[in-house]
C-alpha cells in the first residue's frame, strides 16, 4: 500500500544507483554550463567540488538519521509506551509487555535496533529526532519545494514540447493554447504513475536512465567535435573564458543545489534497496557519475562554445552558451539530434515527476495521518493524497508559464535547508538521544548504517556554511530584483 510506511518489494543496489541518478540529474544539470561561464571555470570547479562534498556527507546523515528514527520506533515498541526519545530506555524491564522484537536482542547487539526495516519520511524523522514544533516547520519548507518542483516541472514540460511544435506549423497566436492543451496531457500522462511506489516505476526509470545518458553524452559529443573542428586560431584557450568572478558565484550557488539534491527521496528510496549492506559505496558511485558526468558537460561547453559571444542560438550553431544549455544545438545540421536535445528535458522531468509526486504524497500522508486506518480508507486516501499532491502545480501551470522565478527563489532557499541545514539538525539530535539511551542499557552506539563524518565538527561546519550560503544568496536575489 502506497500510503503505509511498511517497505513492500525491494530491488537490488543497482537499481536504486540508478533511481539516485536519475533523482540528481535534471534541470540544473542544463544550467550548470552557462553559470560556469558566467562565474569561471575555476570559481565553477570549487563551487561544484563543495555542493558536491557536502551533499554526499548530508546524504549520508540523512541515512544515518533514517536508520536511528527505526530504532527508535523499534525501542518505542519493545516498552510499549508513548515517551518521547529523550526518556526510552528509562522503563525498568519488568514493566515491559512482550513484543515481536525481543529486547535481549538489542541489550547483546545494539546493531539490530538499526536495521531499515520500515520507510519513515524525513517529516517524522524530524518529529523523532527533534519534536513535533520541528516536525511542523520541516514538512513547510518540505512542501514548499516539492510542490514549486512539481509546477516548474509541468511548466518546463509543457513549454519544451510547444516551442518545438512552433517548428511544425503552429502559428504564435495558438502558442498559450496549444501550452495548456500540453500541461492536460502531461497531467494525463504522469498521473498513473503517481499512484504507484518507487518500485513501481522501476523499468520506467532504467528506461529514463538510458535516455538520459544518451542526451547527455550526445551533448559532450557533439561540444568534442566542436573544439576539434577549430583551428588553432579560433580555437579557445583559457584567456579567452572567465577563470573566477566573484560576483557571479552566488548565482551558481543556487544552480549546485538543484544539481545535486535526491535528499527529499532519499527514505523511500533506501528503505526499499534489499541489501543495504553497500549504501554509503551505491551513494560514492553515485557521487562520483554525477560529477564526473558535469565536469565533461561543463568544460567541453566552455571550450566549445565560451568564446562566442552575442551569437544567438535560435539562428545559428554554434552559438553562445545559454540555459537551458540543450537548445545551444537546437540549429544543428542534423534534425533528429536537434529535436531530441530540444525534447531531452520532457524525458527528464516526465520521469522524475512521479518520483517527487510520491515523496510529497507520502509527507502529505504522514502529516495528516490518522491512528486507525482500515485498508479501504487507506486506499481512498491514496487516491486522495496523490490528486492533492498533482493538481495545485498543474493548476498552476494552466494558469501561466512564469513561475521560474518565484520557484527558483523559494526553491533556493528550501532546497538549501533540505540539503544542508536539516540532515545536520537531524543527525546531531538524533544521535546525542539515542547515544544517551543505549548508554543506560551498557551498550555503545553501534550502527551499521553511521556516516563516516561522525564528528560534531562536520556538523557544525555545514550549518556555518549553509548561513554563510543564505546569506549570499539573498544578496545575490536583492541585486537581481533591484537590476
């Protein structure tokens, strides 16, 4: 059942690299070449270096954080009372009732209480690790940025697949028409797979990781043939691009974010990998595809096209970098290619859509979910969480196409605070509670799903960095809207 926290089928480790890829790659990818351009290749390179690094040290707090909410949970049971984490383990043994996990089990091997058994969204890991005021103030931001996604998703869809049908005969004035008849069909098309799991959609998203790749490297390619086509004269070199403009890093700031953030998803996407013995090593790979994959993306632009400038892309090729960077070939000499870079971002976000839908329904439900559920209410509220969860954008959409802004503004900083702030909060508080009460049974705090960033320092960092990150980025919106 799609609205319950029990983790149902599972797949290998695999499969879930390749749901964490598909989650991380998307829109921002498109608009790391310009934001390289305008920052420098070396400002471009630290700033992708840092995102990066801190990203994956939060990915696997937020790991580390999900496998202390079970064991609490787990805890919780075994005593079989309502006391907040603070005060578990505080009950003698003979006031204990009998559970189906024994409590001697976890008093000889503290490990087990960690095991992922049970999928438990990030709002209720902040109720566990931190209270109920924190848990409110998460699921805000939380839904703030899932449901900007969701809208610049069916905005972004639905404007891709119209501009290109201009190129089919479609006059200008049947443009905002022919744009909302695309948003129903997207809507149509992408509901289904909103009422599934993450399971569910397993072939859809290996179909979408072929897909993706395949226009991703089609870009690289095609920048390579570019550099190799100039000769030594038009060629460019280093003093021709930016190497670091501090005025354009705050900008960049915020395209990083996009291009690396899977956290939101990250519990349902964990908790269904069967063995989760290699997670922190399925994450590395992870980590290490994406980058790498950026790093061509970036410099072959740079060096393909970072020496143009003023050239515009709808009349020419090559052309000046621009964002989204696919349509810098869409006047490529050859058609197919030039359409299917053109429609590369439909594929994206087509697939990643459902996937967002999920996580925010399974918030949704956890927020408002009741004690006592029969499995045909718990049926109807599927149904009923998951069109709360796709409709708003979708209107939204219909109603105009220039939200980007107003997205990227909220989304900028709530993205900040679910990449960073928030795994922080999680893993401090989470682990100094549970520290704390497995110290009153002897045993010491062992979890096989830790972060290898187990000091207080990481955190501490990350959350200086993070206000530091605010603060430019709100300077940088302030110059914008003021230019």
């Amino acid at each position: 059942m799609a609205g319950d926290t029990a983790i149902g089928s599972q797949y290998s480790t695999p499969v879930g690299y390749v749901y964490i890829f598909n989650l991380i790659v998307g829109v921002g990818a498109l608009s790391l070449p310009l934001g390289f351009k305008e920052a420098g290749i070396i400002a471009g390179l630290l700033m992708l270096v840092i995102i990066a690094t801190c990203s994956f040290i939060t990915v696997t707090w937020t790991v580390e954080a999900l496998s202390i909410a079970n064991a609490t949970k787990k805890l919780k049971n075994i005593f079989n009372t309502d006391i907040e984490t603070s005060q578990l383990l505080q009950v003698n043994a003979p006031e204990r009732n009998s559970t189906n996990t024994d409590v001697s089990d976890i008093q000889s091997d503290s490990k087990e209480a960690f095991q992922i058994t049970e999928r438990i969204e990030l709002g209720e890991i902040a109720n566990i690790t931190m209270g109920p005021i924190w848990e409110k103030i998460f699921y805000g931001v939380l839904i703030i940025y899932l449901y900007g996604d969701l809208a610049i998703y069916a905005v972004t869809v639905a404007s891709s697949i119209s501009s290109v049908s201009i190129l089919f005969g479609e006059t200008p004035s049947d443009h905002q028409n022919t744009y909302r008849f695309y948003v129903s069909m997207f809507f149509v098309a992408v509901l289904p797979f909103c009422f599934f799991d993450f399971q569910k959609t397993k072939y859809l998203q290996i179909a979408t990781l072929a897909t993706r790749n395949i226009a991703l490297f089609m870009m690289i390619i095609l920048a390579f043939m570019q550099i190799f086509s100039q000769d030594s004269e038009s060629r460019t070199k280093i003093s021709d691009i930016k190497v670091f403009d501090v005025k354009e890093v705050a900008s960049l700031f915020g395209v990083s974010i996009y291009a690396f953030m899977c956290h939101h998803s990250l519990p349902a996407i964990v908790s269904a990998i069967a063995n989760k013995n290699y997670i922190v090593k399925m994450f590395c790979a992870d980590f290490f595809t994406v980058f790498s994959v950026y790093l061509l993306l970036t410099y072959t632009a740079m060096f393909a096209f970072g020496k143009l400038v003023d050239v515009g892309c709808e009349t020419s090729y090559p052309c000046s970098i621009i964002s989204p960077y696919n349509l810098n070939f869409q006047k490529y000499d050859n058609p197919f290619v030039s359409y299917f870079l053109a429609l590369f971002p439909v594929f994206t976000l087509t697939t990643n859509f459902p996937l967002i839908a999920i996580t925010l329904r399974n918030n949704l439900l956890q927020l408002f979910s009741s004690k006592e559920k029969s499995t045909s209410i718990s049926k109807l509220r599927v149904i009923s969480f998951t069109l709360l969860t796709v409709i708003p954008p979708v209107v939204v959409a219909l109603i105009t196409s220039e939200v980007k802004l107003l997205v990227d503004i909220t989304g900028s900083y709530a993205g900040l605070l679910i990449m960073l702030v928030m795994p922080a909060l999680f893993v401090f508080y989470g682990r100094r509670n549970i520290k704390n009460n497995l110290s009153k049974i002897n045993q010491e705090y062992n979890n096989l799903h830790a972060s290898p960033f187990q000091h207080s320092y990481f955190v501490f960092f990350i959350l200086f960095a993070s206000a530091v990150s605010l603060v430019l980025v709100t300077v940088n919106n302030v110059i914008k809207l003021v230019d």
